[in-house]
C-alpha cells in the first residue's frame, strides 16, 4: 500500500515534475507573446488578450511544470488582473492541511522577508521551490487573496482505501473516466482496481479545486494548475458545471505544445518568435 501511495503522490502532484528549467521566468518580463483564441481562431496581442479575459468571473491557468515560462505568465496575468479587481488564487501547489499556515503568512506579509518566505508558507518540497519561488513571492506580496486547492495526504489515502464516488452529471462520465486512466495508465504499468481509485482520486482534486474556485468571495477566481487539470474534456471545468453555478469561465494554456484544441482550452498563449 505504501508503495502504491508514493507511485500516486506522483501522478497527482505532477503528471512529470522533473527536469533542470531554463531560462527563469524573469528572463521572460522582456519577451512578448501573443495569444489565440481557439473559439474565434483570432491572434491576440497581450492587451487584447487581458481584455477579454477580465470579463470571465473565472480563469483557469493551465501550466506546463516544466515551463518557467509559465511561471511568469501566471504572475503577469494574476497581478494583471489585481490591479482592477478583487483576485482569489487558488493554488495546486498548496495542499488544505497548509492553508491556515499561507492564510497567517499572508495576513502578515509586510513582516516576511522574501528570504524567509519558503519557511514561513511552509512549502511542499514535493513542488521544487526554485521553480515555483518567482511566481509566489509575486502573487504572495500583492492583494491577491491566495488559498490551497489541493487534497491533503490523509485525504488521498482515505480515497485509496476506499471512497464514496462522486455526484455528478458532467465530471463523472465514464467517457471522462476513460480518458484520465489512458492519462495515467501512459506513465505507470498498475492493476485495474489501483488505476480506477487513481482516477477517483484525481476527480476528487479536480472537484477541491472546482469548489474552491466557485466559492471565492472575490470578483475574479484564478486557478493555477498543470493543464490537464485545466481540460475542458476531463478536467475542473466539467466539475464547475456539476455547480451548476452562473460563474463564466475561460481555460487559458500557458504554453504552445501538446493539447490546443477548442476541446481542450478556450485559448493558448505563445511566446512569439
């Protein structure tokens, strides 16, 4: 069981965490990008693109790990966004068993020093902190509100031992299913029963971050998170439907490889050449 537990905190944390990232994410405040919008098939400028995006009350940010500059992005766009409205952040990174720790850090941020910080949030060393420490100490010291979306261990070991299913019309299609246990079943070799509380267990993530992201008090609720979290086909956006809540939604992608279609993402930024 313990063995099976580490292979899960694998896929859940990362889909693929690995990797030396270069360049940082500061190497990309001077680059430009452009965006597409794949329900219109329209190019974008940056500035048209934040235009559009500020009139959804929700905004899913769905990253590469191994892209810093998603980590810029996610920074640029967030504090974009904070500077005309009210921003939650509901963050992968950060499991609920840390929340109230980020919650006091954050209500007392004047007195954190940047140096301190990775101590003060107590950061998952599970997530490496050299990739993610630009766009924290971003979203950290500004007015953003910022709160955990992801499932604490005890809760993804009650979910191995054996959970009650989700409820559900959109998230919990066995076409859905279907395609998260090809997802998983692409890097581990397990048994039926593990690969099926495998994907329970990622439907219950997704439907944590959902939650939180339909429940934020703000004007603006934006999820950071790897980008198969973010598919409009598997994804968060379908267990925001189970809300059934009036909130809009859009699916950003925050790098141009892999999956880009309107199935997939509302739209896909690129850093132009």
């Amino acid at each position: 069981m313990r063995k099976i537990f580490k292979i899960f905190i694998f896929i859940v944390v990362v889909f693929g965490l690995s990797g030396c990232l270069a360049p940082t994410p500061q190497d990309f405040e001077q680059k430009e990008f452009s965006v597409l919008n794949l329900n219109s098939n329209k190019e974008l400028n940056f500035d048209e693109f934040m235009d559009e995006i500020s009139k959804f009350d929700i905004i899913l940010l769905g990253e590469s790990h191994k892209d810093n500059a998603s980590r810029f992005l996610e920074s640029k766009i967030s504090t974009d966004l904070a500077k005309n409205y009210s921003v939650t952040a509901v963050l992968e990174m950060f499991d609920d068993s840390k929340n109230e720790i980020l919650q006091t850090a954050k209500s007392s941020k004047e007195n954190i020093k940047s140096s301190d910080l990775r101590k003060a949030i107590n950061w998952d060393k599970r997530w490496k902190w050299r990739d993610y420490e630009y766009m924290v100490q971003k979203l950290f010291y500004s007015d953003i509100v910022l709160t955990s979306g992801n499932l604490t261990d005890d809760e993804k070991r009650t979910i191995m031992a054996g959970a009650q299913d989700l409820k559900g019309e959109f998230s919990i299609k066995q076409e859905v299913k279907e395609k998260i246990k090809k997802e998983i079943s692409k890097a581990h070799e397990i048994d039926k029963e593990t690969l099926e509380k495998f994907v329970q267990a990622q439907q219950y993530k997704d439907r944590r971050m959902a939650d939180k992201l339909v429940h934020a008090k703000t004007q603006k609720a934006i999820l950071i998170a790897g980008a198969y979290h973010t598919n409009k086909e598997v994804g968060v956006p379908l267990h925001i439907k189970d809300f059934k809540t009036p909130k809009s939604v859009a699916v950003v992608y925050l790098y141009d490889e892999a999956m880009t279609s309107l199935k997939n993402s509302d739209y896909i930024i690129k850093e132009k050449r």
